[in-house]
C-alpha cells in the first residue's frame, strides 16, 4: 500500500506523543525514550525525506499546538503537512 500522498505519518506520530504524554503524568515508572523508525518508508514506500518532514512538523504540533482552532489555522495546518509549508 502506498501511502506517499497522505498524512497519515504526521497523525500516527501525534497520537504516539500523547499516548506517552498521558500516562506519565501520574505513573513512578515514565517513558522516556520514544524510538520513531522512519514511519512509512518500507512498504509505505514514503521518501525519507518526507517522513522526517511529517515527523518535524507532528512533534512541532505536540510541543506548541495552537491556541485555537479554527478553518483558518486547520487550513494552514493542513497546508504545512500536503505541501511542505513553513513550520509556524
């Protein structure tokens, strides 16, 4: 399956981030390395440049996500991961 032309690494990373996020807030044991393999590049068949790409800007979102949402910053967003725009 070739999923070159979609956002599905940039979403997969994000959910990855908040599922770690989450259960350290209250666990004595905290995750503290997460290991990110070149989502997609295998089968995906996803350049390595693009899945870094999509990485950058999924763990952008997750340390600074917007203060808002609406069209206009859904529209940028989405922008950022089909077109590789600018990270902010």
């Amino acid at each position: 399956m070739n999923i070159r032309e979609t956002p599905t690494k940039s979403r997969i990373l994000g959910v990855g981030f908040s599922s770690c996020t989450q259960p350290n807030q209250h666990a004595r044991q905290k995750i503290n390395p997460i290991a990110c393999p070149g989502l997609g590049t295998g089968i995906g068949r996803v350049p390595y440049t693009e899945a870094g790409r999509q990485m950058v800007l999924a763990y952008d979102d997750f340390l600074y996500p917007p203060k808002h949402l609406n069209c206009i910053v859904a529209a940028q967003r989405q922008l950022q991961i089909w077109e590789g725009g600018d990270f902010k």
